[in-house]
C-alpha cells in the first residue's frame, strides 16, 4: 500500500474547515485565514463570546461550544457542522494547554484532565473525521480530506517541567502516524502533524497551569528553572514565530495542491531543535549498534523492508 506523502491533495474551492480551539491565538487565527481565502468553518470554544470576532450573520461560519474533553460535545458539534454543511474536508485539532512544574508535585487529577484534552479529544474527532471523509463528503463533492493535528516540537523532544504536555503531545504523534498507515489510499484522507515552536500568543498566560513548585527542585539550576526563567523572559519570546505565520503555513499545506507531510516543524526554532535532535539520535544508535545487534538474529531483518513500505 503506498504511503500517504506520494499523493497529492487538492482543496475544493469553498472547503469546510472545522477547527478546535477557535478562542485565541492559532485556532482563531488559521479560522480567520481560512474564512478569508472563501472556505466554509466550523470554528469552536468554550465561551460563547470567545467566538465574536465572527459576524452572526456569516451563513459560512457555524460557531459551536464545545469542550474536547466530552464525548457527546464533540459528537453534538460533528452532527451540528454536517447538518449545516454536508462535508469537512478539513479538521483541525488545536485545543489545548499546557501544565508546567515539577511532575512530582502535579495531581493526577490535573494530569488526566489535560491528557483527555489533548489527546482524547484528538483521537475521538480524528476517528469522526475518517468516517466523514471516506463516507459522507463522496454524498456532495470529492471523497476524502485532511486532519492537521497540532502537535509541536515537543511532540519529539521533550523539555523539564512539562512531562505531562509531551506525553500527550507524543501521544499525538504517535496516533496520527498509525492511523495514517491504516487508511486506503483511494480514500483520499490526509494527515499532518503540525510542530510549530514558540508562537507569539497568549498561550503562555492563558492556556497555561502552574504546578506548585516540590522543594527538592527549588534550586535555581534545576533544568526546571531554568527553563521557566527563559520562559519569563520578554526579550526570549521576541524571536517567537507570529501567529499568522504559522497559520498561513498551515493553510498553505493544505491548499498547495502538493503532498500531504506527516510531519511539519514550523519555526527556526522547531527547524533546529528537531535537526540537533535527530543528528543525536543517530549518534546514539551507532554507539550502540553492536549491543543492538546482538539481540535477536539476522532473520529479524526480513522484517524492516515491509516496515520501511509502511512509512
């Protein structure tokens, strides 16, 4: 079966977006692309008011209050745009925030809440998206479509003080990329996992959760720390990536009419953290390649071509 990046996507000329995480920063930002460039949006929050930069009276947006933690909200949204629609040809999974501080010191409560936003809301309108796009969008137009999961780099490197974020950020990653092995080509549905690095948002103040410090990491060295004061720093976040332009190179990977990449690092940021991480990564495993291949037996390589076809 042929991988998803040999085939191309075209985008129909008034596509439906639906988009989570539509309050600020990103999600509002691509919905507003979006919406601009003539498409159809289902655009979500979890205020009401929180979607008022849309006119009420735009037949083409459909505003919906959903909270990606809830089955039956998300259920009741997917229901809401195709009764309003007919299609999605394209669903963007961006709700989200992060919980940062030493991992001894955060609740399980808080730490399950945040991984059923991030990632079981992920998983559960991804698995809608499929049904749609492979059964219902062939009803009135082109079968298929594209899920963008916003991941980010921390979907494959992973920083102190925020394990639960990368968990469920690699949670993503690792998700999108089976799933996306598992559809026909002929279905003609996507996938891309978006890692975009630092973006000049309110993220960092409104979508994110402190954990109390633990004693034992108060020390100012502590790796913790130290990243929270790079964090702080006003001057750090001056080289942040702006909002529309991370947005417009989501919808340009979407509406180029080229190949579909599972995976996309958006930002010098994202670029280089994730090329000094691979380039580690490789140093490691010619390190260990003769303890590596001792394990098992030569027959076990029989295995990596069909594997190799599945990327």
């Amino acid at each position: 079966m042929s991988s998803q990046s040999t085939r191309t996507y075209n985008l129909p000329t008034s596509g439906v977006w639906f988009i989570t995480g539509c309050s600020s920063g990103l999600g509002k930002q691509l919905a507003q692309t979006a919406r601009a460039k003539g498409h159809r949006v289902a655009v979500t929050a979890r205020k009401p008011e929180d979607l008022d930069y849309f006119s009420d009276d735009d037949s083409n947006v459909l505003k919906l209050l959903v909270d990606v933690t809830s089955k039956s909200s998300i259920d009741d949204a997917v229901e809401l745009s195709l009764s309003r629609f007919g299609r999605l040809d394209v669903v963007v999974n961006n709700a989200g925030y992060s919980l940062r501080g030493d991992t001894e010191n955060a609740s399980e409560q808080a730490a399950r809440h945040l991984v059923d936003t991030m990632f079981w809301g992920t998983a559960h309108l991804t698995r809608h998206a499929m049904r749609i796009m492979r059964e219902e969008n062939p009803k009135n137009g082109p079968q298929g479509g594209v899920v963008l999961n916003v991941s980010s780099m921390g979907g494959r490197v992973a920083f102190a003080g925020n394990a639960f974020y990368h968990a469920a950020k690699f949670a993503i990653e690792g998700f999108t990329e089976s799933v996306s092995k598992e559809v026909r080509p002929d279905w003609n549905i996507h996938f891309s996992l978006i890692e975009p690095g630092g973006v000049k948002t309110d993220y960092a103040t409104r979508s994110m959760i402190n954990i109390s410090p633990h004693p034992a990491y108060a020390a100012p060295d502590t790796p913790a720390r130290i990243l929270e004061q790079y964090m702080n720093d006003p001057n750090a976040l001056k080289n942040w990536a702006d909002a529309d332009a991370v947005a417009n190179a989501m919808y340009s990977i979407v509406a180029s009419g080229n190949e579909i990449p599972l995976r996309i690092p958006l930002g010098p940021d994202a670029w280089g953290m994730l090329k000094v991480e691979n380039e580690r990564n490789g140093q490691q495993l010619e390190q260990y390649k003769e303890l590596s291949m001792g394990v098992g037996n030569a027959g076990q390589f029989q295995a990596i071509g069909f594997l190799h076809n599945q990327k």
